[in-house]
C-alpha cells in the first residue's frame, strides 16, 4: 500500500468533526483550537495493522496503532513540550512484533519500542543521530559524531538484542 492510500486510512480513524485531506497530511483542531496533523511519512503498515504519529502544535503528540477493525490502541507520547512541538515523529516502521517511533523531545530524540503483543515499551535515549535506517530485521541508528555510539537493534519475533558499537 502506498502512502497515499495509507493516509487515506488513516483519515477514515481519525475521530474529529473537521478535518481535510491533504495531498500529503491530514489537518484538524481539538476542542481547544490546537492543530494536529499527520503526516503521510509518520504512518507505519504491516498486516493489516496500522500505526500513525499525531502531530499537535502544543506538543501534546500520540501515536495510534490500530490491531484490528476493535482495538486501537492510544500512547500519549511522554515530552517535555512547556507548550509547544518539538519536531514530533522522525521515524515510525514496524518489524516483526515490533512498533519502532523516533520522536523529538526538547533536549533529545527518543527511540522507542513497543511489542504490539505484550504492549511493553522501551524507551532509549538517542543523541546527535544522523539518520535511522530499518534494514530486514536490523535498525541502525548512526550518530553524527564519535562522542555518541551508533546503535543497532536487532529484532526476533519475541525480542530483539541492542548493541552500542
């Protein structure tokens, strides 16, 4: 499925009495007049599950993951916004049991982990990153210099295995 189709999605998911497709987001206010917005790069896809990250413009950003047609579930993402959005979602992919979101905070980007079979999340700390690269069931984490290690996690379809090079 193409981004477009998968924003299309996640469109129809969304719970808001205004809200307008864009050629690449969906955008809608809250009951408090703050935007949000999805992107159609923040949006994840694996059999037949879907995930997506909401942007708000007051830093108060979720990531949805929709199992089935009856369950989706809801994660307030934990920032330190004092009122305002840091950059949000950098990177969202599912790999085997595994929902992977890189999002910005205030002071760092955090890389997080969620078995979408257990719902247990991990959350690591990622500093001066260059770029965050999803290879089979391999993610690279590089960092843009040598004060902070590259980071690679290895997935399997009950954990995976985090090696700090």
């Amino acid at each position: 499925m193409d981004k477009q189709e998968l924003l299309k999605l996640v469109y129809e998911e969304i719970d808001f009495s205004e809200g307008e497709l864009k050629e690449d987001e969906i955008v809608w206010k809250n009951i408090f007049g703050a935007e949000h917005f999805v992107s159609k790069y923040n949006i994840a896809f694996q059999n037949d599950r879907l995930a997506w990250y909401e942007n708000n413009e007051v830093g108060l950003d979720v990531v949805k993951l929709k199992l089935n047609k009856n369950f989706t579930l809801e994660w307030k993402v934990p920032v330190n916004s004092m009122g305002f959005s840091y950059g949000g979602c950098r990177f969202i992919q599912f790999c085997n049991n595994f929902l992977i979101v890189v999002y910005a905070d205030k002071h760092t980007n955090f890389l997080s982990l969620i078995n979408i079979k257990t719902f247990e999340l991990e959350k690591l700390a990622i500093k001066d990153y260059s770029s965050v690269n999803l290879n089979g069931n391999v993610l690279t984490v590089t960092s843009k210099n040598d004060e902070h290690p590259n980071q690679t996690v290895e997935f399997h379809d009950e954990g995976y295995l985090i090696d700090k090079s």
